[in-house]
C-alpha cells in the first residue's frame, strides 16, 4: 500500500515495476544475463506466458546481433515484461521510467524492509508519517474551532478543517483495515454523511 493509498501525500500512487532500477527490470536483466526465462516468469500472469516467453526468446536472438541490437532487444523485452506485468497489476503501461526517478519513500523502505527481512523502518516511517499530519490537520482544527455564533466565514473554516480531517483519519483507518492485494489506484473517498442524532 502506498503512502497516497492511506491518504499520506497529495501525489498519485507510485510505482516501481516500470522504473528501469525497479524489481521487475532488475530481475529482466538477471533472466537475459543468464539466459533463463524462469526469473522473470513470476512477475507476469499464467496467461501472459507464451507472449513474454516469445519476447525472451526474440530478444536472446537479437541481441548476438551486436551492442545497439542487444540494447534495442533488450529495452523491447523490458517493454513487454513491464506492460504484461502492470496489465496483471489492472494498471496501465505508460512506459518505462528513468532509473532514479523519484517515487517517494514508502516504496523504497519497503523494498529494504523485504530484503532486510525487518519491518521496524518501515513501521516508523509509517507511524512518524500518520502521526505527523494527524498532528498537523488536528492543530488545525484547534485554531479554527473557537469563533464567535456571529462570524459564519469562522464557522465555515472550521467545518471545513474538521471534515478535512475527519476524512484523512477516516481514509487512514479504513485503508489499514483493506487486504494488500496487489495495485489499487486511487479513488476518490467515498462522501462523509453526517448524521443528525
């Protein structure tokens, strides 16, 4: 889950599979290098296989052809991989990206957390995240709670600070309670309804 998934950060959910740095690339280079298509069999779907099997056989040919063949091969079957991969995520393929491109923190400590086989980092980096805004909106909230029955415009800054933050916190739990299962983009938050009890 990413940070904007539990409403962290203004940007769209990031992704990593279709940086040229990212696992799925990483793994694409691996599985050419050695020849062996199995490494890079588990980032696609079952059904993707003959078409990604194809591509790597292609490839293998194309690329003994010289240096700007094996290049141009070998970006084709990153191309492949990394559209069949996000396709089997519901996501689309808008192209590769730049090794080092930016995708925020989250990502990156999960990846370290995997690979150290430790969650601590990742817990406090979500926990000082969460605890951060929920400190920000609620200091918010405080500023703005106190005003005159007289000053509607005070008033209206106040429900506004409040349902901002009532949602945050809403989004924040809900998504904590949601399974991880796989890519989500994001959606809107559903309409808060007030009661009137």
């Amino acid at each position: 889950m990413g940070a904007a998934q539990i409403g962290l950060s203004p940007r769209p959910l990031q992704a990593h599979c279709d940086t040229l740095g990212g696992p799925v690339i990483k793994a694409a280079q691996k599985a050419l290098e050695a020849g062996n298509i199995n490494l890079v069999l588990i980032w696609v779907q079952k059904a993707d296989e003959p078409e990604i099997r194809q591509a790597f056989e292609k490839t293998l040919a194309v690329r003994k052809l010289g240096r700007e063949a094996r290049d141009l091969a070998d970006m084709y079957f990153f191309e492949t991989l990394v559209r069949l991969h996000r396709a089997g995520e519901g996501a689309p393929y808008i192209g590769l990206k730049p090794a080092g491109t930016d995708i925020g923190p989250v990502i990156p400590a999960v990846d370290k957390a995997v690979e150290d086989g430790s969650d601590g980092a990742l817990l406090k980096l979500l926990a000082e995240t969460v605890q951060q805004n929920v400190e920000k909106h609620f200091h918010e909230i405080l500023e703005t709670r106190k005003f005159s029955p007289d000053d509607v415009e005070a008033g209206r800054r106040f429900v506004k600070t409040y349902v901002i933050f009532t949602h945050y916190v809403e989004r924040i739990y809900d998504s904590a309670l949601k399974p991880a299962d796989g890519h989500v983009e994001a959606a809107p938050a559903p309409a808060h309804e007030h009661s009137s009890r």
